[in-house]
C-alpha cells in the first residue's frame, strides 16, 4: 500500500490535528460550562454551539488517523519496503 500524501504533510497534519483537538475541547468545555466570557445569556445557544465544536474535534481526530497512518506507511517504506498486496 502507498502512501497519499508526502511523509512531511502526513505528519504535519498529524501535529496540527493533535493541537486543533486540545484546544477546539477546551473551548467547547468552556461553553457548554457557561463561562462568563463565553455566554450570551441563552444557555441552550451555547449547548448547540459546544455540540458544535465537539463535531469539529471528531472531525480534527479522523484527520489525526489518516495522517498518522499516512506517516507510519512513510516510516514503514523507509525502513523495510512498500506493503505488497
């Protein structure tokens, strides 16, 4: 199996992912809290939108998959050849 994208791609999306999840889950613990500084007075408008952003952090987390594995195929065929199928 080969990879997609380039092994420098794979793994800087692989660290991006990991960031984007830690602070994406932060911000949406921080309104679904309702946090002063974070709510606009309507508490079931800051639920929807922490539901929101924890779709994103899902989405955040498949990219780390998918990059992660793309590097590890890198890291793979570097050190022992391609997966023949």
């Amino acid at each position: 199996m080969k990879p997609v994208v380039s092994a420098f791609n794979a793994w800087t999306c692989t660290v991006l992912s990991v960031f984007a999840m830690i602070i994406l889950s932060a911000l949406a613990g921080l309104y679904r809290s309702g946090h002063e500084e974070f709510t606009t007075g309507d508490p079931d408008e800051n639920k929807s939108i922490s539901n929101t952003i924890f779709t994103a952090v899902i989405v955040y987390a498949a990219f780390f998959v998918f990059c992660g594995l793309q590097g590890l195929l890198h890291a793979r065929e570097s050190r022992r050849g391609a997966i023949a199928l």
